[in-house]
C-alpha cells in the first residue's frame, strides 16, 4: 500500500492521552523514543488528525489520505479491513471522535486499525457486550447529530431509548440527511418523503448503520441514558438548547412556539 505513515494502537496513545490504549502494555522499544504524553509537537510525530464529532466515514478517510499520503479509496479500504465482524462491512461510526497522532515510519493499515481499535476499546471499557456494539454506535451517532449540547446528550438518549421500547417511529431527521447526503446538497420537501431504511418518520426502530462518527460523551449517553419519561424533545435553534417533553400536547405547543404555522406530529 502506498505511503509510509501509520500507528499502532499504543503510539496513539502515547502521543495523545485522551486516546485509550488498545492494549495495557507498553510499546516495544524501537530505535526511535515514543513522544512523551506531555509533548505536543515531536520529531517523531509525522501527522496529526482530528476527527470533529459527527463526519462521515468518507470525510475521515479523505482526511486519513491527505494527512498520509494515500488514495481515499486505500484509506477507507484500510479502515474497512480493521472493522469486528459487529460491523457487517459498515465502516460508518467504527471510528470516534477524536485526535490521532502517527509516527514516523509505520503503514497506513496500522494507522486505520489503531483509529477502530480505539473505538472497540472504548466500548469494551464500557462494558458493553459485543453482540450491542453496533447498536450502541448508531443511538449514539443519533444523539450526536441530534443536540449540540452534551450536557443533554442523555436526556436525548432516554428519548430514544422510550420510543423505541413503546413501539414508535423516532421521528428525527439525522439518519434520513445522513442517507440522503443533505450535508452536501438541498434536499427538496419531496426528498424527505423517501422510503428508506433511514426514514425515522416511515420505519419503526433504528436504522441499519451509524450516521456519523459519535464523542465520547455521546457514547456514554446511549450507553447510560438518562432516567426520564420524556417521549420528545426539541431543539432551540436560537440557543442551541433542548427541550423535552412527556406528552404529545407539551411538545406541540412548543413547536408553534419555536416554528409557527408547522405544526408537528406525533
């Protein structure tokens, strides 16, 4: 494979301490020192990414590609390869937030496993069982996308998580903009009627993949939601804050209020 950057798991962590270790053990001693976790710029450290909350896997792996000196299609290759069979294939949401440092002289598949393997790691500390990985990603995905603020991250969770054990449609927009790329072009009042596994609005239950790389704290919200008996919530687009509410008739008086003349469904 083209370039020469990569990491290992226990590198990424050395060179930045908010990414958890892949493994307990120390690295093995090499020709070249690891940088120091209270260093931010080394020698060694041959290429920094950061990974804002929400992107596509895509986008991560142009980023992976610029920063490394590879194809986007061997980027994402690479990540594709470092997937647990949890993922079916689906790269999407494997890779969390966060920042990553390379180092000198490793390969860009060391890197893409040490960017998954992060993530498994973070869900293995969590104590969250293998066969709810991928669940856990895509609630926590939703959440990221859903509210700016983390400090009510699992407050939407719980509004998630009450949705779907009473048997309703979650009725938010993030998985059917993710399906639909709206990110990247409008999307007409007929594009959001399309039926499509990711249309909260149509289909009971979650959808079939994460829509985006979730933070930590989204993660630990759809891991631990809040306790609550909120069934919606509601976002202030001129605070940025959430609202949420237990009734049908609570929420859609604060819909007339936010949005005039929309009017909301249950």
């Amino acid at each position: 494979m083209a370039g020469a950057l990569a990491v290992t798991a226990q590198s990424v962590w050395r060179a930045d301490p908010s990414i958890v270790p892949a493994v307990s053990s120390e690295p093995a001693p090499s020709s070249t020192a690891s940088p120091s976790p209270t260093t931010s710029a080394s020698p060694e450290v041959a290429a920094t990414i950061t990974v804002s909350s929400g992107p596509r896997i895509d986008r991560v792996a142009e980023q992976l590609a610029e920063d490394l000196f590879v194809t986007t299609d061997e980027a994402l290759a690479a990540i594709t390869d470092a997937l647990p069979p949890e993922a079916d294939g689906h790269a999407e949401g494997w890779v969390g937030a966060g920042t990553y440092r390379f180092l000198e002289g490793d390969t860009v598949a060391d890197a893409a496993s040490a960017m998954v393997e992060a993530q498994l790691t973070w869900l293995e500390e969590a104590r969250v069982p293998r066969d709810a990985w991928r669940r856990t990603l895509v609630v926590a995905s939703i959440v990221e996308q859903e509210t700016p603020n983390p400090s009510q991250m699992a407050m939407v969770a719980r509004v998630i998580e009450n949705r779907l054990e009473a048997g309703m449609t979650l009725d938010v927009q993030s998985p059917l903009a993710y399906d639909l790329r709206a990110d990247e072009h409008k999307i007409g009042d007929d594009g959001w009627a399309v039926d499509t596994p990711y249309n909260s609005y149509i289909h009971e239950g979650l959808p079939p993949t994460p829509v985006g790389a979730p933070t930590r704290e989204a993660l630990a919200a759809a891991v631990d939601p809040a306790p609550g008996d909120w069934m919606y919530f509601l976002v202030d687009p001129d605070t940025g804050s959430t609202q949420f509410f237990v009734t049908f008739e609570e929420f859609a008086v604060a819909v007339d209020e936010l949005h005039p003349g929309t009017g909301a469904s249950e």
